[in-house]
C-alpha cells in the first residue's frame, strides 16, 4: 500500500538540455541563488536558477507550489522573472553585505559607493554577490557558488 504518491520527477539533465536549446547554446555554470534586486528598484528576494550559456548568464524563477501560501494569498497570480545580462556589459563585481545590498537596492546608496567586504566579515554574516553594469545598474545575488560565479565574471 503507497500512502504518499510523489509527482514524476523532471529528469535534471533533460531540464538542462531544454534550457541551452531555448537559450541558444549549452549551459555551462549553474547554481541555486537568491535575486535580491536591482540598484534603485524594489526588494524582490526571489529564489531560482543562475546560469550561464555562452557569454550569458541568465536568472530565472520558478513558481513555489506551496499549499499554505495558496491558502493565504489565493488572489495573487505568478509572474516570471527572468533576467540576463552579458559578461561585456560587466563593469565590476565585488563581495557587498546583504545589509548595504538592501540599501543600494532601496536607492538610499548609489552602487559605485558600496564597500567591498573584509575577508572576516564574510564568515560572520551573509555575504552578496554585487555585479555592476557598465550602464550603471547593479545587481545583486546570494549563490549557492559565490566563488565560481566570481571567477567566471572576472574572465574574459
């Protein structure tokens, strides 16, 4: 007797290969990650997929099927948030806290005027991942493999 029945699960190479053909290419990097927001915009706090394919590196959410929250906000619908930005269009990456991220995102600090998180700090609190743009906008990012999106934005 099966008391609990598990949906069929999605095989996650499949998923990975439809995701580089829609994307024009083969998925390279990918990690968990948690968009936060953009300099100047609002909060989004929106867990999904960071990915690159090709020079690109794309954010993409997914919808929670989430009984309580079904129960509790049956008004809102979902919408997708995709996001994608080039490894050219990079001006700066560097290591912010998600205190000073919050700020930035909230407009009340320009991006440039971010300071960079001491090595110490970032075993005592949550670290960011800050990419900014050469058109002024930055973005902010918590990663599942902070270190390897790094190194990737930085090579060029």
């Amino acid at each position: 007797m099966q008391l609990l029945r598990r949906a069929k699960e999605a095989d996650p190479g499949e998923f990975w290969r439809q995701t580089g053909e829609k994307r024009g290419g083969e998925v390279g990097f990918r990690s968990f990650a948690t968009f936060l927001g953009a300099s100047g915009d609002k909060s989004l706090m929106l867990p999904g997929l960071l990915y690159s394919v090709g020079d690109a590196f794309w954010f993409e959410d997914f919808e929670r099927d989430n009984w309580l929250s079904r129960i509790l906000s049956s008004r809102q619908s979902y919408t997708k948030t995709e996001l994608s930005f080039r490894r050219a269009d990079v001006d700066f990456t560097r290591i912010v806290s998600r205190r000073s991220a919050s700020r930035c995102i909230a407009g009340a600090v320009p991006p440039k005027d971010l300071r960079p998180m001491a090595a110490v700090a970032r075993l005592l609190s949550a670290s960011v991942t800050q990419v900014g743009l050469k058109d002024g906008t930055s973005l902010f990012f918590e990663t599942m493999l902070q270190a390897e999106f790094l190194a990737l934005l930085k090579s060029a």
